[in-house]
C-alpha cells in the first residue's frame, strides 16, 4: 500500500489515502483508494472529569491513536483513466467529508461512537 495523500485537519485528525487498486482482467482495474482516519487520542480535550473519563476510556480501548478505515472502489477502469478516478475518488471524498470531519467537536463524536460499537468476534487468530 503506498500513500498516496496525507491530510491534516484543523481539528487534529489526520487523513491518510493509500492505493489498494489492481489489474484484474486485461486492461481492466479495480480502483481502490483506502482513506485513514486517524485520531491521537491525546488531542482529545479533558476540560471536564466526564471528558477525562473518555480519553482514559479511549486511550485504555484503542491505545495512543484511533483509526477509522474508509474504503472507495470503482471496477472496470481502462489503464489510461486509473490516475483519473484515483484523483476523482479522493477529491469527492475530501469536497464532501472534510468540513464535517473537520467540526472540533467531531473527535469526541467519533470516539464515542468507536468505543459503543459492539466487538466483532473472531472464530479465528
């Protein structure tokens, strides 16, 4: 996976892209652009006990950094258009989440929505 774009946030997430893309029949590819959301759990504020309560609780489930994958795909993409839709996958992402991933209040929100997802069980290691 190579990155492809870093964005930083004036809220202090950081958002990595990666390419996942790949041939799969001829001249044919399927564009995968992997977007990481990343949070230091340390920029959490902890003005209040209740928000101290939640960076410990965070830094205790997910450690010094919190991480949110996104994932964006286009299949049947000609050779000469995969830099293209990359830009293009990255672009609309970016014009359409930035500013609301971009809110201040946001890293509290996205926090407290990763520490109430129920865990995945895993019938294998």
């Amino acid at each position: 996976m190579a990155t492809i774009r870093q964005v930083p946030l004036a809220n202090g997430l950081q958002i990595v892209f990666t390419d996942e893309s790949n041939r799969y029949f001829g001249d044919y590819h399927r564009v995968c652009v992997v977007a990481t959301i990343v949070c230091n759990l340390h920029d959490l504020p902890a003005d209040t006990i209740n928000e101290q309560a939640l960076r410990c609780q965070a830094v205790d489930a997910f450690g010094e950094h919190l991480s949110v994958v996104k994932r964006f795909e286009r299949m049947g993409v000609p050779t000469l258009d995969v830099d293209r839709v990359r830009t293009a996958l990255i672009d609309d992402f970016l014009q359409h989440a930035a500013s609301y991933l971009a809110r201040p209040d946001y890293l509290r929100s996205l926090v407290s929505a990763e520490l109430q997802k129920r865990p995945t069980h895993r019938f294998y290691d």
